[in-house]
C-alpha cells in the first residue's frame, strides 16, 4: 500500500504493531495533529532558535510542534495519566507541582510561593541546544479579552519576572509564550513557557533542582 494511503495512526511503528481501528488515544485529534501523526519521523525538521523566536515575535506559536512519534507518546501519556488521576490537571497538581491548592499568597508572581520552575516533560521538536521550561504559577495572567491573547499587563509581569529570574542568559537567549487558551493541554493551572538557548552548562539543574523530564 503506498504510504499516502496508510491510516496516520500507522505512521513510524512496525507493521506488525499496526491495529485496524485507531487507538483510543489517538482519537478525537485535532487536524493538526492527524497531520503530524501521519507524518515519518525520518521528515521532520527541528525547530531551529531563529524559527522559535519568530514565531513568537508574530504570535504564530499554534506552529510549535512536536516530532510524529514524540507525539503519538505524549497522546498516549495524556490518556494514561487521565485514567489514573482523572486529568492532567490534576495529575500536574499533585504529582509534579505538589501543591495542595492553588490560593496564590501575593500578586504577580511576587512571592517564590506561587510558582515554580520545571523542566517540560513533553517539550516541542526543537534543535539541539534549546532547553525549553514552564514556569507554573497560582497567579492569575489574564488575556486581553478582546483581542483573547495575552494582556500587556501580563505580558508586562511575565518579561520582569523572566528576566529576574534568567540573568545570566545573554540577550536575544532567552524567549517566553504563553499558550493560546485553545492551545492549551492544562486551562486549571496558569503557565507560559521559558526557552533557553545554549544555556552554560549545569544552569538548567540550577534553576530546576532536582526535577528530572519525565516523558520523552
């Protein structure tokens, strides 16, 4: 069968691994997602820093992607997690934020109580040398509800505290996004995402402590 023809959810695994109906996990994707899934690995092409900083710099972060079968794994993670904690939210919560509710103590991220640094367990297909974080926070950074991106305020709050807490990182070495609500895999829980570009080595265990990525 030419490979146009094979189902997405046969791309990448071996054919004797290969199932008539769509797994659960793989069901109910977004188009975008099909589309990568039914993807080769072989054809993917990292995400290069001049790539990630200009899909930023023009609001075009719905492009950030992960490799086919990177995210075939993240789908069947999500699930795994969803049956054993009831949803990522919850699963975020408890076991990788530890947090017992989310009442945040002070306001605009000014108190360490109210967010914390780890490394993303499932981050984008980046190229080498590109470190990507989410600072997790019981703030509130609100969009504008206009526009539904983010606010200028939040935004505001976002680049002093990146650049507080990253400063060691040159200028032009250091970018953040913060997800389109529909981008979203957690809406419970407010993040946005810190990359980091060739960061000195052990500066990442630095800011994370012990904290390990977990998925891929």
């Amino acid at each position: 069968m030419p490979h146009g023809e094979l189902p997405y959810w046969h791309f990448n695994i071996p054919s004797d691994q290969r199932s008539k109906e769509c797994p659960s996990f793989l069901q109910n994707l977004s188009d975008k997602d099909k589309r990568l899934i039914g993807t080769w690995d072989a054809d993917y092409e990292p995400i290069t820093w001049d790539e990630a900083t200009e899909l930023i710099r023009t609001n075009r972060i719905d492009r950030f992607r992960r490799p086919p079968t990177e995210l075939r794994q993240y789908r069947g993670f999500v699930e795994q997690i969803s049956h054993k904690y009831g949803s990522p939210m919850k699963y975020i919560l408890e076991h990788r934020l530890r947090w017992k509710d989310l009442t945040p103590i002070g306001q605009d991220l000014s108190s360490p109580e109210d967010w914390k640094i780890l490394v993303n367990d499932w981050p984008y297909g980046f190229a080498d040398g590109i470190e990507h974080l989410v600072v997790w926070t019981k703030s509130s950074l609100p969009d504008d509800p206009v526009t539904g991106s983010i606010s200028a305020r939040s935004s505001r709050v976002i680049e002093e505290f990146v650049a507080d807490k990253f400063p060691e990182m040159p200028a032009g070495e250091v970018i953040w996004f913060k997800n389109w609500r529909s981008l979203k895999s957690v809406h419970a829980i407010e993040h946005f995402h810190v990359l980091l570009h060739n960061p000195p080595p052990g500066y990442i265990e630095a800011i994370v402590g012990d904290d390990k990525q977990i998925g891929c």
